[in-house]
C-alpha cells in the first residue's frame, strides 16, 4: 500500500474524483488531507472518503510529501505565493491539475527549485474513465515521477510527454475531447428522435454505441480507420453516412476545431502567466 502523504490544494470535482480513486486503489484516508475554503465541498469530501480535511493551507501541508495543486487558475499565483516558504523548506512533490498555468510560473511563485509534475485530467476522471497527460521538470526524481503516475492512473489511464507545449495539443485531444463526443452524441439522439425513434431509446442506443465503439477501438489490435472500413460494407448503409460527412467535411472541420482549441490553450497560459 502507498506510504507517502498526500494534501490536495483545492477540494472541488476534479480534486475529489482523484481522492476517490485513490481510496480505491488502496490508500488509506488517514495519508491525504484536503484544503479548500468553501466548508461545504470540504465536509462533503470527509464523509465520502473519510479523508482529513482543513480550511487552512498552511495546515493542511504540514508533513505531507505530495501537494495537489488543484485551485482555480486565477487564484494560484496567490496561493502559491503565501506557501513558498513552506516549499522552499519542505521540497515536497508538487502535482498541478490546473489548466494554463505553466511549471515555470509555478516554480517562480513558490521560490525556484521545485519538483513539479503538471497534468492535464479531463471531466471522464469523475467516474475512473480519465485520460491524464503529464509533464515533469528536470528537478522531478524516478520516485517522484512514479508518486504522480500512481496518482492520475487511480482516476484512469495517464501517460507522460516528453514537451510541455505538447500539453496545449492534450488540452485539445483529451482535456476538451469529451464536449466534441457530447455534441455528436447530442446531434444523434436528436436526429433519432426526428426519425421517428422515442427520446429514450435514441439515447440509449447512442450512448451505448459510443461506449461500444470506445470499447473496440481500446480493446483492438488495428487502427479506427480499419475498425470503421470493416463497418463500412460497399453498397451499404453506412457508407452512404460516411460520405456525407466525407463531402461535408468532417476531418477538416475537427482539424479546424481542434487547432483552435491547441492555440487558445496556449494562449490562456501566457494570459495566466502574465497576471
């Protein structure tokens, strides 16, 4: 079983989804605490885990190994701040879940010399379907590196990048990925319903074809592209589906998206850092 000491920063949904996954996968509720202002989403936590909780930051990191950085972005670089004394002293691991803010700028507020690990979640961690990337600075050990792997793969799969800017590219496949599944699934259901199918039953049978489609594509030793030719019988029904969205243009139009989603991302962090 895990022996180190974890305190998240911040106990919203992202926070306690993790802490939850961790329970879990073995952790006992007596190694983290978690921190946050808002009594309501502190106490909701404890009686769901059983995890230690304090309203006091300074408190809640007193002998812990691990910090979770998980307060909304625009409050970090005041969070951080107020701790970098402690961090100077302690040289805990620090895990940032916070979308935008840059390891330097991180490293910069609590002093300089930090092991940091940043991480791009996304919303699927809530219910352990997570698909977490994460980056580590060269002050970051073996050990350390490890400590943050267990910790994301509790809420789901992680894996690591070798560039930082690579997590903006993340925050457009993954980080936003699900809202791009919702809206097809959306567009689905409502196209079912017009075709004559009960609202119930378009949802039902888009949401488990989504889960079904996932599933194969995971579970698969071939490409999606081969998996969706294999569906696409010559002459057939799918394929006149497809060709629509061949002459709509559908790659393009997700290109188009998805690049923009990348650029606002790196753009939000230059916004964060200069605040």
């Amino acid at each position: 079983m895990p022996n180190h000491t974890i305190t998240f920063i911040g106990a919203g949904n992202m926070a306690s989804s993790i802490v939850g996954g961790l329970i879990t996968k073995g952790f006992s509720p007596s190694s983290i605490t978690a921190s946050d202002p808002f009594e309501p989403s502190l106490q909701q936590l404890q009686q769901a885990t059983g995890v230690n909780i304090c309203a006091d930051n300074h408190s809640a990191i007193a002998g812990a190994d691990v910090w979770v950085l998980a307060v909304k972005p625009q409050m970090m670089k005041a969070v951080l701040e107020d701790l970098a004394a402690a961090a100077q002293a302690h040289k805990p691991l620090i895990i940032s879940i916070a979308a935008g803010i840059e390891i330097d700028s991180i490293n910069k507020w609590l002093g300089g010399g930090q092991a940091i690990v940043r991480c791009m979640p996304n919303t699927p961690s809530l219910v352990q379907a997570g698909a977490s990337a994460l980056y580590a600075n060269s002050a970051v050990e073996a050990a350390q590196r490890q400590q943050a792997d267990t910790i994301m793969s509790a809420v789901g799969s992680a894996l690591w990048v070798d560039d930082e800017a690579q997590l903006d590219a993340v925050t457009a496949v993954s980080g936003s990925g699900p809202a791009y599944f919702f809206m097809f699934m959306e567009a689905m259901q409502a196209t079912a319903k017009e075709l004559g199918l009960s609202a119930d039953a378009a949802r039902e049978l888009t949401l488990q074809t989504a889960l079904g489609a996932a599933k194969m594509a995971l579970d698969s030793d071939v490409d999606t592209a081969e998996l969706r030719r294999r569906v696409s019988s010559p002459g057939g029904t799918t394929v006149e589906a497809i060709a629509v969205f061949e002459q709509r243009g559908l790659p393009a139009i997700v290109a188009e998206a998805m690049t923009a989603c990348r650029d606002r991302s790196a753009q939000l962090a230059r916004e964060l850092d200069a605040g």
